[in-house]
C-alpha cells in the first residue's frame, strides 16, 4: 500500500536543534530507501519532508517513521495518510 507522510512542525524546535542528529537521519532515510519502504522523498519549499512509502499498511509506516532519529528525538512528526486510487474516472462512464 502507498503512504504518503508529510511533516509537520512541532513549535518550540528551531532548525538547529536538528543539526546533531541531521547525518544519522541521512544514513537510516538511506537505509529505509535501499530497503524499499521509501519509494520517494522530498521537501516542500518550507523545507518540510514528504515521504511516499511502500508498506502493508499505515500502522507498519508508522513504525517505520518512528526509527528515523528526528522522530525518535521528538523533533518532528509526520501525519501520515494511505494513498488509494482515484476512483474519479467511473462517472465518465456512468
């Protein structure tokens, strides 16, 4: 199943309480890609991740989500929501 996880904020963290802990979230965001949970990553121009990934479920991504150093730390959090087919193109055909 795709997930798609978008960070959100969390107030009171400023850009440089992540730098000690940036490399380390590197290396496990790597790890997760080579293993095939991370099919895609992005920031947003707020420099906010969007992650889409491949798991059995959203419970399984949320797992997931939770080894990465940041969320470990409390520094961020993403909100995470399945991504199903459109279904949309059914009223072109009645």
């Amino acid at each position: 199943m795709k997930i798609i996880a978008t960070e959100k904020v969390i107030l009171g963290i400023a850009p440089d309480d992540l730098k000690p802990y940036l490399l380390e979230e590197s290396k496990k965001v790597w790890e997760l890609h080579k293993s095939g949970y991370i099919r895609e990553i992005y920031f947003t121009e707020n420099r906010d991740a969007v992650l889409i990934l491949e798991c059995a479920d959203k419970e399984e991504a949320m797992a997931i989500l939770k080894e990465l150093p940041l969320v470990k730390n409390n520094l961020i959090e993403f909100l995470v929501n399945e991504l199903h087919p459109y279904e949309g193109y059914e009223r072109l055909f009645g």
